[in-house]
C-alpha cells in the first residue's frame, strides 16, 4: 500500500513531558481464566489532544473512564476516526513483550492519512504506550493464550456539523486484558460467503483500520449467524473476490490447477484488504519455514469451490490480532456447504505448527527480533 504519511511530516509527540495522573478509584481485576474479549478495562488510558496550527498537546495517562465530546464532533456525524489492534503479553522472566509494535503505528499513521487526521511520529508514540503498560502492568493477564489487548483510536473531534478538514482531534490508546476472540477457542468456525453486502472495494477504505469497515458488517454477522455460521467470508465484483472472513484476512492451503501445494491469501494491492500484522507474520513464517509456496493474488470464490471439488483443500484459517490463527471448518455458498478435512484440525497441522510458533516468539519463548521488551 502506498504511504501517505511517508510524504508528509510526522508530528511530534513530547513523550518525555509525559504527565500520569493515577487514578483514585483502581478497579478491581477479573481472574485471568474468567476473560473474553475486550470487557474489562483496565485503571488508565493514555489521552493526547491534537489542534490545527498547534499540534499535538501533552500526552497523558489518565483513569479510563468518561470523554467528554462536542455534540457537533466530526466522529459523531462523519466517523472520521480510525484504530488499531495490537497486543502486549508477559514472559517467563515477567518482562512485557510487543508484538511488532513499529506495524501497527505505520498503520495507525495510513489509516489516519486516508481520513485527513493528523499524522504523528509513530515511535513517540509508542514510547507513550510502553508507559501506559509500566502503569498497569499488574493487569497483563500471565496465561497462555491470554494478553493484553491494547486499543489506540484517533478520532476528529472537530466541533462542526459542517464536513470539513480536521481542525481538533484526540488519540485515546485504551487497554483491555483478554482470553479468546472467539468463545469456542481454538475450534474451527462455519463461515458463509455474503454476495449482499460488500466490505471493501477498490479506491474505498478496506487497507485501513476505519471502524465503518466493521461497523457497517454487522448486519451482515447478523444474518451469517441466522443461517447457522459465525462470520461472513467477504467478496465483491462479478468475479466474487474474496476479500477477508469476518474481521480477519484469510488463507487457503491446497494444491493448486497445477499440482502445485501453496499458500493462498488475497493480495494487498488492490486495495481491498488490511494489511494485518498476523497476516504479514505467517507469509514471512511460511516462506522461511518453505514447505510450499506462498502466493498473494486476487482470489475468485470460483477457485476456491473448484478447490474443493477436486478434494485438494487441506486447510483454511483465519488470521487477526484479536483471532490470532482462527481454523476454519466449513464455507457456505448459495446452497452448497464445503467442508474442510478434519486432518486440518490434528497436530502437525500447518495451522497449528504456526500458532505455536507465533505464540512462543509473542511470550517471549522463542527469541525473536518481532518481540520486543518494554
Ligand atoms: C483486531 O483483530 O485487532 C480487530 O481490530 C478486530 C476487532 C473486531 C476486534
């Protein structure tokens, strides 16, 4: 994807003035193995307001409660806001550990230029961060498969009701201690394919972590649970590109027209697909593991349905910071149900192999240049 906020000047952030006010009210902790996704919040958040001519002001860490807004402010009539996801896990020694934390603020900066907020220097930020995380370190959940969910948001809150470019905004990077995306754990999910609504297009907003790719999919999750499966795989055009499963990008093991055994996901290049830090970590995975090849291209539903038909689908999952690797079971279309084999789902698995890997350099276990100490 291009990147904008390489053209332009990343504004300062003044991390070494950062101000933290604890909180007088701590709240009390839920039991590590009693998480789901993104309930609990923990004592403070990190709070930066931004102004035309001015720039960013100090940033602060502050109690996580109440924001008080303009009821004109852009992001409440214009959803110009955008996100990330990233997320913060504890060693064995009980040092804190990012996850190819530089990703996210490059991508945090993309999103934030193709909705005309103000850009910042991404490694300021982060320095930010990795104090909130001293702050609450007590709330970093020590179980396996159990992290630190961090959530930094930038929003306009331009006091207008005129759609105008941005004149004041915040970032907001909020925490939230969790257990699994998905209730069922590491259990293979039904997606089904929705022609209907469209997630992304070509020139639209589908490469950047805007909340309306996600907000406006809700309706379509409604109905996708309806007819019995638990996200939507999204496609668009004539050709039913497919795009991304639920709120994560998504891969394809098989062998292809060829004969060939690769590694399928949809490419970033059209425009249509969020460039994930999961996702990019398996393609680097997958080509230095080299067990076959790993190929990003436009993927018509099409190849996918004759895939299955000539029984050479071995494997399908999902990728996502929340998800991290998400085994996929079966795919709907129109009236016919494709079923994954049930060997995708043993150990020895390319799915399972990876998840291990990527959560052994995550905690700390196996060393690795992506993890990094804070
Ligand atoms: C993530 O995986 O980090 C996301 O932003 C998806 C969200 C719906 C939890």
């Amino acid at each position: 994807m291009p990147s904008p906020s390489s053209q332009r000047p990343l504004a300062d952030i003044d991390f070494s003035n950062l101000k933290v006010e604890y909180t007088s009210k701590p709240r009390e902790k839920c039991p590590d193995e009693q998480l789901g996704f993104g309930k609990e919040i923990t004592d403070h958040m990190l709070q930066i307001k931004w102004r035309a001519g001015k720039g960013w002001g100090m940033p602060k860490i502050v109690a996580a409660t109440s924001v008080s807004l303009h009821p004109f402010s852009h992001v409440f009539h214009y959803a110009i806001e955008c996100y990330e996801g990233m997320k913060a896990y504890v060693d064995r020694e009980g040092n804190t550990r990012l996850f190819r934390p530089e990703m996210n603020m490059k991508r945090f900066n993309e999103s934030s230029s193709r909705l005309c907020l103000p850009n910042f220097n991404g490694e300021q930020l982060l320095e930010c961060i990795k104090e909130l995380l001293r702050v609450d370190k007590e709330w970093i959940p020590k179980r396996r498969g159990y992290s630190m969910y961090l959530r930094p948001v930038i929003f306009s809150t331009t006091p207008w009701l005129g759609l105008t470019q941005c004149s004041e905004a915040m970032i907001l990077v909020l925490m939230s201690p969790v257990g699994p995306y998905f209730k069922s754990g590491f259990v293979p999910i039904k997606l089904s394919v929705d022609g209907k609504y469209i997630r992304a297009w070509p020139g639209g907003t589908g490469n950047i972590k805007y909340g309306g790719n996600y907000g406006s999919t809700v309706i379509s999750q409604r109905e996708a649970s309806q007819g019995g499966a638990s996200q939507s795989l999204y496609v668009y055009d004539v050709e039913e590109y497919v795009t991304e499963a639920g709120t994560m990008n998504i891969f394809f093991l098989w062998t292809n027209t060829e004969g060939v055994k690769e590694l399928v996901t949809p490419t970033l290049d059209d425009g249509t697909i969020l460039p994930g830090v999961t996702r990019q970590s398996v393609i680097d995975l997958a080509k230095e593991w080299g067990e076959f090849g790993v190929v990003e291209r436009m993927l018509p539903f099409r190849e996918v349905a004759a895939a299955f038909e000539r029984g050479e689908v071995y494997e399908i999952f999902g990728t996502g910071t929340a998800a991290v690797i998400q085994p996929i079971g079966s795919i709907a279309y129109r009236e016919k149900v494709y079923e994954v084999p049930k060997e995708a789902f043993t150990p020895g698995s390319f799915q399972l192999r990876l998840t291990n890997e990527l959560y052994g350099i995550q905690y700390g276990e196996i060393p690795h240049p992506w993890s990094i100490e804070v």
